[in-house]
C-alpha cells in the first residue's frame, strides 16, 4: 500500500490555523502544521511527499516570531530543491514581506496605486514627508492587521510623534508614506481568490475598524474596540459580503496573480470619492470569517479544501506512476540478470 500524502502548512500563528483543520478535517484531507521561526532544519534530509502551503505572516514578528520570516525563505528554498510542490512560494513570500514589491509590481501592470514614498531608516522620514500634502499616512513596509498604520493631519504631527515615545521603527528599517485616500463610503473591498479562480468579495467597515481589518475570528476587535483578552463582548462584525460583486478588476487580479505565482490571497482596494479604484495591499495569508463563510454560496474554505485535494490527487497519481515505473525498471533488471546468469541484490 503506498503511503497517504499531506498536505504540509507553512506558518507561525496556531490561532488562524483552527477554521482551516477544521475544514480539512470535514473532508478527510491530511494536514500537519509546521510552525516556523523556532525549529531547526537538517538540509541533508529531504522533506516528505505531499504539498506544501506557505501562509508565513508579514506580522509574525508582532507575535514574537522576529525569525520566522526568514527561516520560511530557507524552507522553501530547500522544498524547491526537491522539486516539491508549493503553494505560495518564494516570489509570494517576497510580496508578502514587502508592500514596495508589491506596489511596484501593481503598478508595473497596470494598477491604480497609492501615491507612495519608500524611506529606508529614520533620519529622512520627517523630510520625505514633505513630499505629500496633509492629510498623509504612514505604515511600516513589512506589517499587517493595520500595525503601525498612523494618519497625520500635518507634517508637525508626524515631526512630534517621530521624536516621541510612540514611534515604532518598522522590523526591516523600511517606512511607506503615502497619500491619504478618502473613501465615497467608508470601506474598503478584498476579492478572494483561491487556486485561479474568484471566490467573493467582501467589504471592511473603516469607520468603525480603522485600519485594523484583519478578517479572522482571532482578530476580532470587541465592542469598546479595546485589544483581543479585554473583557467585553464581541461588537457588530465590521466585515459584509458583497453579493454579486461583477467587475472587470476581478480578471486583471486573477491574470496579475497567474502572473506571480499567486495561488491564494486577498486583494484589497479603495473606491475614492473622486472616482479612482486604488489597490493598496494583496494578502496572501489571507483568513476568512466565520460569519462570511456562512452567508457566501460557495464559502473560500470549501474551495481551499477542493482544490487542495485536487493537488494531493496529483501528487498520488504522480507518486504511483514513478512507483510503477520504478517497480517496472527493478523487474526489467531481475530479468536481464536472469537471462545472464547474474546474482541480484538479496539473492
């Protein structure tokens, strides 16, 4: 009997793992977390059969994981030299990491992008600033779940709170300033795609959530808006579907994502009031709420499960067949040492 392959999952925070064993569970499609950022790799061993899905956050290092984005690069570097198959991979994860890559590579295709100024270390920050008129926002270049991400109504604002005790250096020394883009309602849409196709589309409330719009139930802002752990109830969710969302963005988000290897992610955009259509982030760790799941037809976690499946089918269909070819060669050998007279291996 050959052995069951699984399906290997890349990341560091086990709270965002739960809804996704639980929907792999449902089906019976083995799974096993691999935690990174605190764990050793032997590169002279060679990883096992199956597929393997990088979701490494741009904000695991707020969870106290500083190493686990770069010990994810090491990994899939050694999965790529054993020709497994990755879901997410490296150019994914550099994107991730990294929203000038990202802005560059919208931009590069075509994209309407926040105007935005990259600012290596702290010394030119408060000068760059000048370069955009107030309102401006500033965020670190590797983040996420809104950390960090401040708005400024004028220049001195931002000059007093770099001098001050609140400043907080992003992780890789790079700051993004850019313009403030003021919404006709106040949300912000994310298209979800799943192995090259669209899922749906769901709006964030920016009026209540600010910038914190992580959509996973683990994120959740209670109702006095007070950090995950206060004791209150869980306030209105700030996330809606948005029912038949039909738009020519859809396509280019799924060519962009063929494109770069993007097999799993979130694109958000911003409908300003004067008529642009701003794409500011792509999630590729993207999490889905629970609430959303059960109002949408066809639920994102119905779609990952398929079409991971879909990959381990393959995966068993191409182990076989190199296991039949295999078999096939060693009997061919039997045989022509047969035919010579000459002793085998265990004779």
């Amino acid at each position: 009997m050959r052995p069951t392959l699984c399906l290997y999952v890349l990341h560091e925070n086990p709270d965002w793992y739960a809804p996704l064993a639980a929907a792999f569970d449902r089906v019976g499609l083995p799974h096993e977390q691999w935690l990174l950022g605190d764990t050793v790799l032997d590169l002279d061993t060679a990883p096992p059969r199956g597929v393997f899905w990088s979701r490494m956050s741009a904000s695991s290092h707020t969870r106290g994981h500083p190493f686990a984005k770069d010990q994810t690069r090491g990994v899939l570097a050694w999965l790529d030299s054993h020709g497994r198959r990755v879901v997410n991979g490296r150019r994914v994860l550099d994107l991730e990491m990294s929203k000038v890559e990202q802005l560059a590579a919208l931009r590069a295709a075509g994209f309407d992008v926040p105007r935005t100024v990259a600012v290596a270390g702290s010394t030119e920050l408060a000068a760059a600033a000048r370069k955009l008129p107030v309102p401006f926002i500033s965020k670190h270049n590797q983040g996420g779940k809104g950390f960090a991400v401040r708005s400024f109504a004028t220049h001195a604002d931002y000059d007093a709170y770099l001098a001050g005790p609140e400043y907080e250096p992003p992780v890789d020394g790079i700051t993004l300033l850019q313009e403030h883009l003021v919404a006709a309602r106040p949300e912000i849409t994310r298209v979800e795609i799943v192995g090259g196709a669209f899922v749906y589309a769901i709006t964030a409330d920016t009026g209540r959530g600010g910038f914190q719009l992580c959509p996973a139930d683990a994120c959740a802002l209670p109702a006095d808006g007070r950090p995950a752990g206060a004791s209150a109830a869980a306030g209105p969710s700030l996330f809606a579907l948005r029912r038949d969302f039909e738009h020519p963005i859809v396509a280019r988000y799924l060519d962009f994502a063929g494109q770069h290897d993007i097999e799993i992610a979130g694109f958000e955009f911003i409908e300003t009031v004067d008529g642009r259509l701003v794409t500011y982030d792509i999630n590729t760790t993207t999490n889905y709420n629970a609430e959303i799941e059960a109002a949408a037809s066809r639920p994102a976690l119905v779609a990952v499960t398929d079409f991971f499946g879909r990959l381990l089918a393959a995966e068993h269909a191409a182990a076989a067949e190199h296991a039949a070819a295999a078999d096939h060669a060693g009997a061919a050998g039997h045989a022509r040492a047969a035919e010579h007279g000459e002793a085998t291996v265990g004779q």
